[in-house]
C-alpha cells in the first residue's frame, strides 16, 4: 500500500468514526396558531401551540370567538321565550337544552308535568342524544382519514332528525317545550315509525363498530392516546362519555333521575382506558343504549293531557333553584333565579363543553402534533356550548 493509499485510508476512516457520533440537532421552539377556523361542527376555535420538532410542549385554548350572551339575553325575555335561546347553545343538542330549563321552572312553581309528558320528553331527548353522538361517530371517523362510516351515520341520522321534525316541527331548534307540557303530542304512526328506525340505528352501530373501530389504523391512532387518567378528569369537572371512559359511572340520568329515567332499564357505559378510543367507543355504547330506552318508553307510553294546569300568562314565584340534566356532551345544569313576574332575574349555565375544553392545556402537553388531532375530536365539544 502507498502513502497516499494510506492517508486516503487513514482519512476515511476518521470521517466515518465523525459519522458514527450521534449528534443531536436543536430545533428552535415555533409557535403554532390552529385556527380560528370552523372545522365541522365544532365552531369557532383556535389553538396556540408551541412545538419542538413534532412533539407539542405548550398548548392555550382561545375562547370567546362565539360568544353571545345567552345568559343575559335569557334575563330580558319571559320564560316560554327563554326556550328558543337555550336550544342555541349547543345546536346539535337542541332539544335537550330545554328539557333542564324547563325543570328549573317547573319547579320554582310547583308544578309536574302530566306522565304522557314526561315519557314524550324522554324519547325525544334520546333521540336528540342518537342524532348528536350520530354526528361524533361520523366526523372523527372523517378527522382520521376513514370516511365510508360517515355515510353510515348520516343516512340513520337524517331518520332520526326526520322523527324529531316530525314532532316539534324543527329538526335542530325546536322550541317543542313549554312550562307544564309541550306544545302538541306524537303525529298519528309516529310509535311504529320510530320503533323501525330504532332498529336501523342498532344495525348502523353494528357497521360502525366493524368498519371504524376494529379497524387497525384507527385502534393505532386512538388507542393509548390523550389518556385522562380518573383524577384529572375529576379534577377539572370533565362530565358525559369523556369522565365514563376513564372509568367514573357517573350519569345524572340514573343519579338524579328526571323524567322518566328511573322507569326505564338502561347501563351506564364505562370504560377504564381513559384514551382517545374509549371515549370514542362509550359513545357508540351509548348509541345502543338510547334505542333501548327509546323502545320501553314507546311501549309504556301513557294516554292523557299534553299540558298541566297553568295559567296563561306563566310567571314565576320569587326563589331559585339548581337542576342538571346528562345532555349527549355531558352534564348541563341552569341556576335560575326568580324574583317573581314573567322574567328570570338570573340565569347561569353550566355547559359540559367547558370543562371538557379546560383540559386541553394539562393533556395535549407533550403530545405528538398529529395525535393532537385524535385527541380534540375524541373530547367532542360544541363551541357555542363553551362559548355561551
């Protein structure tokens, strides 16, 4: 071998031991702005991120781009006017922003609406859970790359809107409540018809738990990520399918039964992973068990008056009062004062979207940028109910 041969040699081996080094590169922390934008149904948000590489290290929720006032707005009108508002708040849960609403006042008077009533009312909020968690199983679907469930969710969807309407005459604001009852009973063939489309629904979970949850891609984004252990949870008020797949059966369905709840037979989905698939699969449970009670409330279903006795012109004795009620996104509840007269003096909403978002901050630390994704979509707030 040559000298030059040698130092070639020499020199090669040295670039290669230099190559051999593991050197770590730095990347410069960026901040990332996630919005505002309207994706989906979810409304207006966005989300100030900063990241190191691909790994999230510091996230803040930015709230108020829809807010409207409702709880004020609610203290300038009468009561039966109040209902047109709340159904506002989280749109695709229309009804069941009523049903709490009308409780508080209800109560405050002393009044119990007659049972034709109260089972009415329960079929109807479950329907409206169905055509709510009908949209989350679809979108987060879509939000991970599948999109065949969707079409199966949105053609059982649009039967359930399609009873809803064919009730209250409106298939997202219904306006349906009043103190003392409701404003007209079930359309001729409504038991049959809603009974058949309990069944299509069942079947639709059935295609959904095959094509989107035993899909392997969709159990590998989902399964493990954005875990909310049980305390955390607790911790920062987290309610609905977002507390029960982290392992809390807490429903206030069967813990403060209203309406008809203690009537009927129905479980308490849970589940102990706390991540981003269990939230999603407590939802589907969830689905099956809302035609299960939808079937015994039509087979229990009284005969008899739509309205209690109430006067004409509804006003409420001086008091206040705190009712909650489970809606599809979690726990509602309205603190309604009265100081007498036909106007709420005071009325306070405790929505389940914001505290469902107010863990954003603690459990997207650390997070990888594309399982941020998975985890926003599996928590499924409604922005108007956070920014009430």
């Amino acid at each position: 071998m040559t000298s030059v041969q040698s130092h070639l040699s020499a020199s090669f081996a040295a670039h290669l031991a230099d190559a051999q080094v593991a050197v770590e590169i730095e990347t410069p922390e960026m901040t990332l702005n996630i919005g505002p934008q309207h994706p989906s149904t979810h409304g207006v948000f966005r989300l100030i991120a900063k990241v190191d590489g691909e790994r999230v290290t510091e996230v803040e929720p930015v709230l108020g781009y829809m807010h409207r006032g409702y709880e004020k707005l609610c203290e300038v009108r009468t009561y039966a006017q109040v209902t047109a508002l709340v159904n506002r708040l989280d749109w695709l849960s229309g009804y069941c922003n009523e049903i709490p609403f009308i409780l508080s006042a209800e109560k405050l008077m002393g009044i119990e609406a007659p049972p034709r009533v109260q089972y009415i009312r329960t079929i109807l909020s479950e329907l409206a859970r169905q055509a709510t968690f009908l949209v989350f199983l679809g979108s987060f679907g879509i939000e991970l790359g599948a999109l065949t469930p969707f079409f199966h969710t949105m053609r059982d969807r649009e039967k359930v809107l399609d009873l809803l309407e064919s009730v209250t005459g409106g298939r997202f604001h219904p306006n349906f409540n009043r103190v003392g009852g409701i404003l007209d009973d079930l359309p001729p063939g409504f038991v049959e018809e809603c009974a058949a489309v309990m069944d299509d629904v069942d079947k639709m979970c059935d295609q959904v738990d095959a094509l989107l949850f035993g899909n392997d891609i969709f159990r590998e984004r989902t399964l493990g990520v954005g875990v909310i252990p049980l305390d955390k949870g607790l911790e920062y008020g987290v309610s609905g399918a977002n507390i029960r797949a982290s392992g809390c059966a807490a429903d206030v369905r069967r813990d403060e039964p209203y309406l008809v709840y203690d009537e009927v037979d129905f479980d308490v989905v849970t589940d102990t992973r706390g991540d981003a698939f269990a939230r999603a699969y407590c939802r589907l449970q969830e689905t099956r068990e809302s035609t299960r009670i939808v079937r015994q409330c039509l087979k229990a279903l009284p005969s008899g008056p739509i309205m209690a006795k109430v006067p004409k012109v509804i006003q409420v004795p001086p008091g206040e009062v705190y009712v909650r009620a489970e809606n599809p996104l979690g726990e509602m509840g309205y603190y309604l004062v009265s100081r007498g007269g036909r106007i709420p003096y005071r009325v306070k909403v405790r929505t389940a979207s914001f505290n469902n978002v107010s863990v954003l901050p603690w459990l997207l630390e650390g997070v990888f940028m594309p399982d941020l994704i998975a985890i926003l979509g599996s928590l499924y707030f409604i922005l108007g109910d956070v920014d009430r």
